[in-house]
C-alpha cells in the first residue's frame, strides 16, 4: 500500500496507514524527498501513529528520509511512534539518532513551526 | 477353627490390606456407614478434636470459642464431603476459611495440620469401633483413607492458592504504588524512584512513564533517581534506553541524584553522555526543565 503525501502549507505529511512492505518504503523515500523540492516545501512530517512494528529496515529507511531531507534544504520530523515501539527499537539499538522526533501531529507541527520562526 | 480356615482367612485379611475390595459391599455403602457413625459421634469426636488442636498448639493465633465455631462447620462440610465425594463445596469452603483467617496470622501448617489431626481422629474412632471385626475395618479404611486425603489435599491446596492470590494482589499493589508518575506542570513529568529497582520493576518503570508521556502529552520528564543507592548494570542499561524511548516519543528526560556509585556504573558500561541529560539535584533538574518549557520562576517582589 501506497503511503499518501499531503501539502499543508509550507509542510508535507506523510501518514502511515499500515505495516508497510520494504517497497512501499523506498517508493515513499523517493516521492518525499522529489516533492520537497517541488513544493518548496520546508518541512515534512512522517507520521507512523498505525505502526505497531518498526523493524530495522523501516527504521533505517526513515533515518535515510530525514538525512536526505536535510540535504535537500528541509527538517524532517518523525511523529507518532508508540510507547511499546519505542522501547523495542531502542532495545535493538534503532535509535533515529539525530532525527527529531515527536509525540504527534500536532506536536510535530509545533516543533517544525518554531523552528522556521528561529531561521527566519 | 481347623488350621486351614485360619491361614485362608488370613489370606482374605491380607489382600484386603492391599487394597481388593469384597464384591458384596460396594465402597460406596461402606462410605454411607462411616458417614452414619460420623453424625452419630460428632458431638464427642469433635470435642476430642478441638482438644487435640489445643494440645498440639494449632491455631493459636483463634480464641477457643473461634476454634470451635470453625472445627464445627470444618467437621460438617469433612463429612459432607466424605458422602458426597463432591469437593466443590468443601473447596469453596476453605478458601472462605483461608480468606477469614490468613489475616489473623495462621499458617499453611496449621491449617494442613488440623485438617490431618482431624483425620487422624476420625480413624482412631474407626479403629475403636471396629476393633473386633478386622476385615470389616481393613474395608471401612478402604473406603475412609482415599477420602480423607483428597480431603486434606483440597483444603491445604485451597489455602495456599489463596495465600498466593493475596501475595499477587500485594505485590500487584507494591508495583503500582512504586512507580508514581507525577505531573508537576503542564508538559512536564517527574518520575522520583526509591529503593532498589530489579530487572522487572524496571521495566514497568519504562512502561508507565512511556505511557505518561503519551497521556499527559508532556515534553519533558525528570526522573530523580536519590532513593536509588545503586543499580546494576542490566539497570542501568535500562535506564539509558528509557531516555533513549522517551526521545522516539518527543520527550527529553532530566535525570537527576545521581549517586556516586551509579555515575561508576554508567561510565562502566559506557554512556554516551551526548544523550543523557544529567543534574545533581531535584531541584536543578525541575528548574532545567522549566527552562527548556520556557517557563521563568519570578518571585512576586520582583514582578512590582
């Protein structure tokens, strides 16, 4: 299943619906960071609240978007990772490490917002 | 009495020690005269029982009164059961028992000991009433001895499942009050931890704070750690991946009085120092975070 890009504003949001294939990952890695550029997008939000299982690929595959992003001028923000989830990734050593991270859509919003009003 | 019949006899005697029942009285009817001479007697055997548990100093923890009340109806559902052979009621029974009584202080071997007394008791009256009639008795404890050890099984197993069910619920209890997540502003946490934390409330530790965070929506949690004199280094490999989960969910986490053992424990297994977020006090830590929430503590004098 493919994972839907939407725009809202200057930020684009991927939501996650289900477990997702290793192809479905990669097919999203590369619709986010071609349409970061396109819509002159400054931030993207990948939210992953439907996951009840992160397995090594997905996490690394989401570390890559966040550092591709970067590298495309924008700030990536993982929203939405479950307790239980976050303690089995951290238990097999898949930290997202300098990858920011927050409790939801809402908060991942907040933190994206205030860090434009800091650059601009 | 020639020879021969004597030696047959004891022949018959022999095998019904080993357990042979004659065919012409069924174990159940032998039952039914044990359970008649049991009502007939229970006046005087149950004295003679309350007597024995006053002796072999059971119970002591019961008034007299109490220990009559209860060898009663104890004496009642044996009986019952013995008809019956139906141990729902008498199970039922001693968890009810157990339930009055473990919290007066009695012991597994009180209880199992009267239970054996009183059986002990009944087969005495046995023997004395059928003293005369040696293969008629060798039947009636047949008959008797099966009973009265299921009997005894039940109502010892009944009383430890009840015990352990209380432990459980206390335990249950402990845990919950031992790991309190408190919320001290809007956004933020704090998590104080006392006295030594194993493997399993560690993780429970991580559980309700994981779920805190997502509950109370908080952006930062200081969990203080002076109550904890020292941890291993499961432990503390544990606490470095609860700061490390709490980050996945958004939150950054304080964590304060350190003591010097556990700073030893933490550089031993090599922290990365760059994740965790330390202050030596309470008091620091709430302040950092205030600071990180944007909170600033005037005092009124200064607001004028």
């Amino acid at each position: 299943m493919e994972v839907p890009i939407l725009k809202q504003g200057e930020v684009l949001i991927a939501t996650f619906q289900a477990a997702l294939s290793d192809a479905d990952l990669e097919h999203l890695r590369r619709g986010l960071v071609q349409q970061v550029v396109k819509f002159r997008s400054r931030g993207v939000i990948v939210d992953v609240t439907a996951m009840d299982v992160m397995d090594s690929f997905a996490s690394r595959t989401l570390r890559e978007i966040a550092h591709m992003i970067r590298l495309r001028g924008a700030e990536t923000v993982i929203v939405g990772i479950q307790p239980e989830v976050a303690f089995a990734m951290v238990q097999l050593g898949l930290t997202l490490e300098d990858v920011a991270t927050a409790l939801d859509l809402e908060e991942g919003l907040a933190y994206l917002i205030e860090k434009f009003k800091n650059i601009d | 009495m020639s020879k021969r019949e004597n030696a047959s006899r004891d022949l018959e005697a022999r095998s019904n020690v080993g357990g042979e029942m004659v065919r012409s009285e069924a174990p159940s009817e032998l039952l039914r005269e044990l359970v008649a001479h049991l009502r007939q007697n229970r006046t005087l055997l149950r004295e003679e029982w309350v007597m024995r548990i006053a002796e072999t100093r059971l119970l002591t923890a019961m008034t007299k009164e109490e220990i009559f009340a209860e060898a009663t109806s104890v004496y009642d559902s044996y009986v019952e059961a013995l008809e019956t052979e139906a141990f729902e009621a008498l199970q039922a029974y001693a968890r009810n028992l157990s339930e009055r009584i473990i919290p007066r202080g009695v012991e597994t071997h009180e209880v199992v000991g009267i239970v054996l007394l009183l059986r002990d008791v009944l087969a005495r009256s046995l023997f004395a009433k059928y003293q005369t009639d040696f293969k008629k008795l060798n039947r009636i404890l047949d008959a008797y001895e099966p009973a009265a050890n299921r009997i005894a099984n039940t109502v010892a197993v009944g009383f430890v499942q009840e015990r352990e069910r209380v432990i459980r619920q206390q335990q249950e209890a402990i845990r919950e009050l031992s790991t309190p997540v408190l919320q001290v502003r809007e956004r933020l946490l704090i998590l104080p931890i006392i006295g030594v934390i194993d493997p399993q409330r560690a993780r429970q530790l991580t559980e309700q704070l994981l779920r805190g965070i997502r509950t109370n929506r908080a952006k930062v949690v200081v969990i203080d750690i002076t109550g904890v004199a020292a941890m291993d280094v499961t432990v503390a490999n544990h606490l470095v991946q609860t700061v490390e989960a709490s980050r996945l969910l958004g939150a950054t986490v304080i964590v304060t009085g350190l003591s010097p053992e556990i700073a030893q424990t933490l550089v031993t297994i090599g922290v990365d120092l760059g994740k965790m977020n330390t202050v030596g006090d309470l008091q620091g830590g709430i302040e950092q975070a205030e600071r990180l929430l944007g909170y600033k503590v005037v005092t009124l004098a200064e607001t004028r």
